[in-house]
C-alpha cells in the first residue's frame, strides 16, 4: 500500500503526547502567510475545512486511538499533487496557533516526489475532497 503522507517515528511521539493532553487530533498544511508552510497540528474540527480543501490521508499512529486527519487547500494540492508528505519535528518555536508550539518543538514536512509507481498505485486511490465529514 502506498501512503501519501507519513510520520517519523520522533513526531508519533509528539502526536501521542499531544493526544493524551487534547484529545483526536488532525493538521492542515498550511499555504504560507504569517504561518509560513508548516503542518499545524490542532484538535479534530477546530480548524474548520470546506469544499476548497482536499484530505489526502487518515494517518494510523501507534498509540493513538483514531486516525489523525491530514488535509491542505485544493490550490495548494495541485502544485504538491506529485509529492510524498513525511511529518516530522524538530526542536523550536513553530506557530502559536498549532498544539505542538508550548513542547518546545515544531511540526514539519519533509518531502520527496513520488515514484512512477506510486503514482500509479495513488491513481486507484483519490484524495478526499469538500469539508470535515
């Protein structure tokens, strides 16, 4: 199965805490503006997505009861569209409005264009498109 998102083993352990502390939890990928372009992480349905963003995956982190929703805005797909997400962290001040900014830490992508077969495999695959379900 191909994933067009993942989470490094060091941002899972991030996740978990920030789960046990906020309950389910979900990102957006941030377009850029005052929070540059940087996964933020907040708890599920507080940030409010519509019919211009896609969810491109339901990420299963050990340790955390439900999928954590990964969604951006369709504008933003389309140049990332080739692409594969990894979520990861580093030490640092992210966003104030994203829940990993009090640990001292910051939520990040990594990415990587994707393969010829990965393409083909995502083809079977549609991301989600239209607000929170």
């Amino acid at each position: 199965m191909v994933d067009r998102v993942d989470v490094t083993p060091e941002a899972a352990q991030v996740l978990r805490r920030l789960r046990a502390m906020h309950g389910p939890l979900m990102f957006h990928q941030s377009g850029g503006c005052c929070d540059g372009s940087a996964p933020m992480c907040y708890p599920a349905g507080e940030f409010r997505t519509g019919g211009q963003d896609v969810r491109l995956a339901e990420l299963d982190v050990d340790g955390v009861d439900e999928p954590i929703a990964f969604w951006m805005s369709a504008s933003q797909y389309a140049y990332w569209s080739h692409t594969h997400l990894t979520v990861d962290v580093v030490p640092g001040r992210g966003s104030g409005f994203s829940l990993e900014a009090p640990e001292g830490v910051r939520f990040l992508i990594r990415s990587r264009l994707l393969t010829d077969d990965e393409v083909t495999a995502l083809a079977d695959s549609p991301v989600h498109v239209g607000g929170s379900d």
